[in-house]
C-alpha cells in the first residue's frame, strides 16, 4: 500500500548531493522505509504518550530530526512523511486507547519494526547505489 501511495504521488527517484558532491539516486525501496519508519514513529509516539503522558516528545522529537535531514524541504516527500506519522498516530490512538498488555506487545512490535526500517536505511545509506 504505501509503495503505492509514493507512486501515485510521483517519489520514484530522487538525487541526493554526498559530502564529496557525488550524486546518488534513492531508490524506490529507501523512499519506501522512509514513510513506513514515520508510520512507526507516529504508532509509538501514540503508545508512549498513552503509557507515559502527554508530554513525553521522544518518537515525536525523532521524527522531526529525521524529517531535518531526510526532507528538510517542503516536498512532496516530507508530505507524505508528515501524512504517514499523523496517520499511524491516529490509528494507534483509535486501536490503543489505554495503555494495558497488549499496547506494550504492540511497543515492542514497532521497536522491532522500527529497527529493521531503520538498519535497511542505514545499509542504503552506507551502500548507495551511484547516479548513473
């Protein structure tokens, strides 16, 4: 669903500038792990806020750290990022309204989730494919 949704609002491929001023190409698939890892984010950034109070801003604080440099633009991008985390807010609102058993299964789940997302992004980052 979400690779999709970045179709239909044409992130295919972007160029991206390295320190020593070789472009590079995000692929499909990093495009991808960037929204579902705002997704996440915005399901436990919901979690801990209902475990822990409203003031918690942790996962709140990481995404816009993430948005600064993955997306620091207002791009279609860093819309549907921005989309994606107040979504998946929402839905952890609506699903999780107290904080019980099942909502720590669910915590441990988008941590799990989370690291997988952020460990592909992190080798796409390491290994980036070169511009032809």
């Amino acid at each position: 669903m979400i690779l999709g949704q970045l179709s239909a609002i044409g992130l295919t491929l972007l160029p991206v500038q390295t320190a020593s001023g070789q472009s590079l190409v995000r692929s499909q698939d990093y495009l991808r792990n960037l929204v579902e890892l705002s997704d996440v984010l915005g399901r436990a950034h919901a979690l801990d806020t209902t475990c822990n109070g409203t003031t918690r801003q942790a996962w709140r604080q990481h995404m816009q750290m993430m948005l600064d440099i993955e997306a620091p633009y207002q791009t279609r991008l860093r819309r549907a990022m921005v989309n994606e985390f107040n979504t998946g807010y929402q839905t952890a609102k609506t699903a999780q309204p107290v904080c019980d058993a099942s909502a720590q299964g669910l915590y441990d789940e988008l941590a799990r989730s989370g690291q997988a997302l952020a460990g592909a992004l992190t080798r796409a980052t390491i290994e980036p494919t070169p511009r032809p």
